[in-house]
C-alpha cells in the first residue's frame, strides 16, 4: 500500500528530526499504530473476499 509506505516514511523522518525524547516516542507510536491499522485492513479486506466467495452463502 503506497499510502502506508508514505505515512511511515513520513513519520520516520519526523522521528529523526525531533528534539526530545516524548517526540521521538510518539512519532515511533504512531509508526507502529500505521502498521497495526494497515494490517487489519488487510485482514479485513481477505475476510469480505472469503465471505463474497462462499457459495454457500449466496
């Protein structure tokens, strides 16, 4: 996901560029909340794919 990709790298080099420690630490939060929300999503996405493909449920 391009969108992920560029929040991370976003938020990396706000990381790098702050002065004190609470900065450095949220900004690294937040990288690794971008990675857990962007692996629901794709978490989320498989299960809509799997239920749309259960011919049972049609």
């Amino acid at each position: 996901m391009a969108t992920t990709e560029w929040l991370l790298e976003q938020a990396a080099a706000l990381e790098q560029a702050a002065t004190d420690y609470a900065e450095r630490a949220m900004w690294a939060s937040l990288q690794d909340h971008i990675r857990q929300q962007a692996r629901r999503i794709e978490q989320a996405e498989g299960e809509l794919d799997g239920r749309a493909w259960d011919h049972q449920q049609w």
